[in-house]
C-alpha cells in the first residue's frame, strides 16, 4: 500500500511540475520556443538573395 502512495504522489508531482515549466502560458519552455520560432520565420522570410 504505502508503495502505491508513494508512486501516486511521485506521479501528481511530476504532473504540477510539466504544468509549471512546460505549460506556463506566458514564461513556460513552450512559449518560448514559439515565440523563437516565429521570430526565425521572420528573419528567413526578410532576406533576400
């Protein structure tokens, strides 16, 4: 029993940790990588050859 306890909590832990770094609307990891990938399609859109 005491196992299963521990395996839940070690479980829900790492669910609010995803929700905190990864899922943060405006200063998670997903945000940024968005917010990169827009900026590099706009310089490659911008050059010229």
């Amino acid at each position: 029993m005491r196992n299963i306890l521990i395996t839940v909590m070690m479980l829900i832990v790492v669910a609010l940790l995803f929700t905190s770094i990864i899922n943060d609307g405006s200063t998670g990891v997903r945000r940024n990588i968005a917010t990169h990938g827009t900026r590099a399609n706009a310089d490659i859109t911008a050059l010229q050859p």
